[in-house]
C-alpha cells in the first residue's frame, strides 16, 4: 500500500470516499432483485460506498413501527438487509436512503396533528399520501426513533433524506405545532396567504429556513448519540441557489454544519446547461471548504422534456453531465430507478467516468481553485428580491454574468454575500450580479473591498434593498462606486410574450461615435447594441470619474417592419458607466439589466459586452488564457507543486429540449497558465495519456492540444 493509501485509509469515512452508486429501490425490487448483478456492477464502477433505501415513506425492512409503511413486495424479505451485506462484503461505505414527508392514511388517522392542514384543518395530500408537519412529533419523535432502529439494526455510516424540508414554500402549515411553535418564535400569529407586503409573512419566511435546519441538527445529534460521532444525518441538497429557496434549504447553514454534501441534482435543465455542473461544485465548496467531498446524483434514466424512469439516457449527456460535475469538484456518484432494468444500456453511460475518475482521483482532490474573479450570490436575495418571480428576477442575471464568464474561459468562483469579507483576498473582481437585497455588512464589506484596491462590476438595482427587499433611501455603495441612484425606471420590460413582436423590448444601446472606452472591444463596426432590458436611471457623482460608456435608445415599434424605425435615436440616459476607484481599483456599472437579458436571449453581444466588463475591471490580471475553437467550459486548480486544468467540450450541446447524441471535437487549443512561481518541467493530459513539453515564457507557462473530444484535463508539474 502506497503511503497516501494509507494515510487515505486512515481518514473518516467522509473523507475517503469519493465515487458512489445509488439503486433507488422500488417497492416490488424486493421480489426481483438479483444482488450478484449488482456487487459486479459495483465493482465496474469503482464505487466506494452506496446509498440504497430504508424507511420513511416505504420501509425495506421488516420494520417494529406498524406505520411505517413496508414495500409491496417486501413480504418476509430483509432488502435492506441484503444491500448491506453485498456492500459489506466489497468494503463499501453504506448511506441508509429516507424520504420522511409523507405517510399513509392509516397513519394520518392515528396522529392526525402530526400532518400538514390549511388553515381551514383539511390536510394537503398528494398521490394517496399524506404530508408530514415538519414542527411535529413525526419530525420530532418518530423519525429519531426510526434512525435509532435502523443504526441498531445495520450500522449505516449515516443517512441522506431526499424530502425532508416537508412541504414547499406554496404551502402555509396550520397545524397546532405550527401555530405554537411560530406564536412563541415570532410572537405574531401565522400569516394568512403569501404575501410579500406583509412583514409577518417576511417572518414566516426566514422563520421556515430556521425550522429546517433545526432538524437538522436534531437528527444529526440522534444519529451520532446512537452511531457515533462519524454517523451523520445529511440529507440531500441541491445546488442552485433560486430552486432551492422553494424548499426552505439553507445552503450557507448546511454547509458550514458538515464535511461531505449530498447533492441531488441530477442533470441539466432548460435555462442553465451542463456548465450548471461545474458551478455545482464551486458553489458548494465555497460554503463547505474545498477539503469537503461532495457527491451528486446523476441519473442514469430519461430526463428533459418528458422524463422516462426506466429508460436509458443517451450515454453522452450523462457522461457530459458527469464530467462537468468532475471538473467543478463534484464526486461522482451513479443513480438509477429501481434495481431490476430491460434497458440494460444504461449500466455502460457511468462505467467509463467512474473508471477514470479511479485513476485520476489524486488530481481530483485536496486543491484549491485558482480565480481571481468572484461573483456574489445569497439565499436572503432569492426570496425578498426574488419574491414570487425568483427565476426572471434572480436566476436570469446570475445565468447571465455566469455563462458570460464561462464562454470567454475566465475562471471565477460563487462568493455567498456574507463571505465576501472572507474571501476578499484572494480576488481581484468582485462581481454584483442584479444582488438588490444585501445587509449592512454585506455592503460595508464591499465598501472596504473595493477601498483595499479591489474592482467592482455590478448590475441593475444591486444593494437598492433591505435584507427585508425594502426600498433604501439612499443608495449604500455610492461613495466606493460614484453612482446616485435616482430611483426610476426607464423602458421597463418583462417576461417576453408569446408575440415575437414585444414593443417594449425593442430597445437598444446606443455607442459613442469617437474615444470609445475599452469595454467595447469588438464593437468597432456598429453605433448600436441590441438589447431588450430595462434601465435604472442614476448619474455619475459629482468628481466620481465616472462615465457613461454607452447610452439608451428607447423602444419603438417592431412590426410591421415599415414602422420599425427609431423614434429617439439618442438620449442621455446612462446604460453603462465605468472609472477607476482612488484606491486603484476599478468600477464597471450595468445601469441596463445586461446580465438579465443574456440570461434570457444568449445573444452574444450581450455576452461580450459583461465578458470585456470583467476583464476591464480585471486589469491586466488575467490568470487563464485559452485560445482556440469551441466553448469550453475552463476550471483551474492548484496543489502543492502542480496545477490542474479542465477543459470541458460544451459545444454543441447546449440544445433544450434535446440530447447529447455526437461530442464534436475542437482544436487546436492553446493554453497559457499564469505560474509565476513554479516552473513546470511537465504536461500530462489525464484523458488523451499524453505527455507534452510546456513552454515556460515571461510568468506563463504555455502548451498546445491538438484536440478536445469531451473533455480534458491537464497536469502541469
């Protein structure tokens, strides 16, 4: 055994094992399940450890609880029994699976105050199953002794619990618990409705977030107390920030609570594109450490527009999926639905990744990210701002500004607001995407951000908002930024109809005809930029040097196309301002909601124009240059003596709805690594197995790569 085998052997469980395999057991796998298949699937993909079903809503064991519902199919069977032992026989790590918000009527009748009900007493049901209260003694009593029984029973590592936030943010609980509990939490009675002028049900909000991770904690200390200090309760989370307010998860809390996250998101959806993969991971790490593992779920079965179960997905949109995770510091970890298959092609999509995730996990781990550009983000900001449209108003701008930065391979790493201070030092950009609502300190951590010499691109209406989403009097970051918000709004757009021929998105920038600042390179051949956003009206502080780089045409008719013709080819009215800070740094202001529009329409001059922001702002510190065909997806590590680099092939595959179904290959690819202090001898590329000669010219360190198929990942040591 090699020494860093065994110092890997020696570690928490959490801490070593990084490859999983999930069979998310169906209730008649009790009668069919063959075990043998499995452990050799296990062996195929290298797995470490698995999380296979227990209890809660269907028990696959022979349960002391009689309501706790068992499997059709379970019938004098131990599945969960048999799981463990297969995984026990192959060394493997073993995570007993929950879902605990929902139970039986038989159930609902003997502990009726244990379940969710509306405010008129009738209980939210779904599919014949009723929902759990999670301020209950379901939550509070049961569930612990459940835990209690299965540890004494099969002595998992831990648990993970895919539903147990209960019910979403749709959903106002007035059962007796609830009533209690928020009266002595808050001192108000609960609200009556969503609605978002109503300081109680702001309370109600942060009070739901607070009540959640509370049983966190309680089922982590049930689950320690009876399996030691190293058995842990994780849950499941997931990622994205906008999704995940609907479940009242708090992602900062539960990060900072444990050293491995669960995520359980399991592909790529109609806005965000397998770059979201890579972002997963980044974002995750920024809360839990970058020494934490973090394993997702990524499905082996059809997903997109419509979503088949048992059905194999298309090999290289799982693989893609994976290697994207793989390259934002996700582990990997197989899910499929149900332990017997007819599609049998879906046990290959994983096998290949898993394997050479195998042989290439000492790159994989202990690194930290090299970016120097960090763009903010907060859960606080999603609900108060966000409110009742959260994906227009919160995930539109941060899709915009970050897929903007992933198509020009500028490397940056998510920043929770309340990290900012935190993680100043190690950037040179600090990026404010449409971030309306943050706190006092938030912007006083901007403010000395940017007074240590630090540059600012922000956006929209960024920090016009209490942590409550009320209305500032003044704007906070006036005096670092040079920008007095007038509190107007000029063109205001919304969603885009179903018209192609929206009048009011109609609208453009309008360029200088001479002395052109350089956030519009590129732009040298056109007056004007489409835009189709709206504009926040402010103006330059007197002595600020702040200036307007472009500004606003109205919008004017777009059909028929006689009428199409400017009404007001100009006006005064900023969209884009920019200056340098005394303090050295540098300020870059969307007055239009740029970030927002890209976002929305992809269109590349948008792009380009929050890209060349960045890079302004930057100035000249630029730690990754990528030349060459394709869009690629660029994610720069660094370990004691050795950089690493992913090189994610992303082109083409951006299609929703649709499937990956051909990887078109791009090259050739010159890369530059900024590695002033290392002189590397030594290029591998872990996926192609070549060995490269770099060239180490001026504090760069520069090779050529012939081509990328998916992926590629290279060592510089």
């Amino acid at each position: 055994m090699s020494m860093q085998a065994a110092n890997r052997a020696e570690m928490p469980w959490y801490r070593r094992t990084y490859r999983w395999g999930q069979t998310n057991l169906t209730e008649m796998d009790p009668v069919y399940c063959e075990m043998a298949m499995w452990k050799e699937y296990w062996r195929r993909t290298r797995v470490q450890g698995i999380i296979v079903n227990a209890g809660g809503i269907v028990a696959y064991y022979p349960s002391s609880f009689e309501l706790q519902y068992r499997a059709e199919g379970l019938g004098e069977h131990d599945l969960l029994g048999e799981f463990v032992a297969a995984a026990r026989e192959e060394g493997l790590a073993v995570l007993a699976r929950m879902d605990i918000n929902r139970a039986t009527k038989a159930f609902y009748e003997a502990h009726p105050d244990w379940f969710v009900v509306n405010a008129e007493g009738v209980p939210s049901t779904a599919n014949g199953r009723y929902f759990s209260c999670i301020n209950s003694g379901y939550y509070k009593e049961y569930i612990p002794d459940v835990l209690r029984e299965i540890i004494t029973r099969y002595q998992p590592e831990g648990f993970t619990d895919n539903s147990w936030t209960g019910v979403s943010r749709h959903t106002i609980c007035h059962c007796v618990s609830c009533r209690t509990k928020f009266k002595t939490d808050s001192g108000f009675e609960l609200p009556a409705a969503a609605d978002w002028n109503d300081p109680v049900y702001r309370k109600w909000i942060k009070w739901s977030y607070s009540c959640r991770t509370e049983n966190w904690d309680l089922f982590n200390r049930v689950t320690q107390a009876a399996g030691g200090p190293d058995c842990l309760w994780l849950g499941m989370i997931n990622a994205n920030p906008v999704k995940t307010h609907s479940s009242f998860c708090d992602l900062k809390e539960v990060g900072e609570r444990l050293p491995i996250m669960m995520c359980d998101h399991q592909s790529r959806d109609e806005l965000n594109g397998f770059e979201q993969n890579s972002l997963n991971g980044s974002l995750l790490h920024g809360l839990a450490g970058w020494d934490a593992v973090i394993p997702e779920s990524m499905a082996n079965y059809i997903r997109g527009e419509r979503s088949f179960r048992l059905g194999s997905n298309p090999a290289k949109e799982t693989r893609l999926w994976m290697v994207e995770g793989i390259a934002g510091g996700i582990s990997p970890w197989f899910h499929h639905i149900g332990a017997v298959h007819e599609d049998r092609r879906q046990f290959n999509n994983a096998v290949p990744v898993m394997q050479w995730h195998e042989q290439n996990d000492m790159y994989l781990y202990n690194r930290q990210p090299v970016a120097n550009i960090g763009v903010v983000w907060s859960q606080d900001n999603t609900e108060f701002y966000g409110r009742h449209d959260a994906n227009e108003r919160v995930a539109l701008p941060w899709h915009g500004i970050t897929r903007a930065l992933t198509r020009k391979r500028l490397p940056f790493v998510p920043v929770h607001a309340d990290h900012i201070a935190r993680d100043a030092g190690g950037l040179d950009v600090l990026i404010l995407p449409d971030l309306a609502v943050m706190t006092d300190s938030q912007c006083e951590a901007v403010r000395q951000f940017v007074e240590a010499g630090g540059s600012l691109v922000f956006t929209g209406a960024t920090a016009t908002l209490d942590e409550w989403g009320e209305p500032r009097q003044s704007f906070p970051l006036e005096s670092v930024t040079g920008i007095r918000h007038l509190n107007e709004i000029a063109g205001a757009v919304g969603k885009q109809p179903a018209d192609w021929a929206y009048f009011d998105a109609h609208n453009y920038f309008r360029l200088p005809d001479e002395g052109r600042h350089p956030v519009l390179y590129g732009f040298e051949e056109t007056n004007i930029v489409p835009f189709g956003g709206h504009i926040h009206r402010v103006e330059p502080a007197a002595g600020s040097g702040m200036k307007a780089v472009a500004t606003y045409i109205p919008a004017f008719p777009i059909y028929p196309p006689e009428f199409s013709w400017m009404r007001v080819p100009r006006t005064d009215i900023p969209v884009l301002l920019a200056g340098e800070h005394a303090a050295g740094g540098r300020i870059c202001y969307f007055a239009g909601d740029v970030d927002r529009s890209y976002g929305r329409t992809h269109l590349p001059d948008l792009g380009d124009l929050l890209a060349n922001a960045v890079t302004w702002a930057a100035n000249g510190r630029i730690l990754l240059r990528v030349e060459g065909p394709g869009y690629l997806d660029c994610k720069l590590y660094r370990q004691e003596g050795t950089y690493i680099l992913h090189l994610v092939n992303l082109s083409g595959a951006n299609q929703s709805p649709g499937y990956v179904e051909e990887y078109l290959p791009v090259g050739p690819i010159t890369v530059y690594v900024r590695t002033d202090d290392l002189t590397p001898a030594q290029a591998r590329l872990l996926v192609s197995g070549k060995e490269l000669q770099p060239e180490v010219k001026g504090g760069w360190t520069s090779i050529r790569i012939e081509s990328v198929t998916d992926h590629e990942c290279i060592v510089l040591q």
